[in-house]
C-alpha cells in the first residue's frame, strides 16, 4: 500500500492512502497512553513519538519486503527497533 499509493498519479488515493495511515498511526497511539496510563508503558515514554517511530518502521519493512528482503532480514530489523525500545 505503501509504495503505490506514493508511486500513484491520483491524488484521491494518495489522500486515502494517508488517510489510513494517519488512521493507523493513531490508533497505535492510543494504546500506547493506555499502556502508559496502566503502567505497562515507562512514565518518561512518549507515545505520540513511539507511535511515529514504530509506524515509520513497519512501513520501511513493508518497503524493504516488497523489495526482496528476506524474512530474517525483516527480523533483525524488528529486533534493532525492540532495542530501542524504552524500558519499564
């Protein structure tokens, strides 16, 4: 989705598309102030940011897949991304 709506020449998709993806990353952020809110998430973790950060993740992932990357190359990167997750 990610690479064809930013390759598409309509903009009615690439607005959708958008759409959906702000849609997403929100949705993640909610969870992540809930998370924070119960304790499951550190009191200095900003979830706006990580929302951000993991959705700019898999959304390289998505990229990189659709490129050839194998899966554990996919893997290692989801590893790096829990290393630079904060701690509880």
């Amino acid at each position: 989705m990610v690479q064809g709506a930013l390759a598409c020449g309509d903009a009615s998709v690439r607005k959708e598309a958008a759409a959906r993806r702000a849609a997403s990353e929100a949705a993640l952020r909610h969870r992540l102030q809930r998370a924070k809110r119960e304790g499951d998430l550190s009191k200095n973790a900003d979830p706006a940011e990580l929302a951000s950060y993991v959705m700019t993740v898999v959304r390289g992932m998505a990229v990189q897949s659709a490129g050839g990357a194998s899966r554990d190359q996919l893997r290692q990167v989801a590893q790096m991304a829990l290393r630079a997750w904060p701690k509880r």
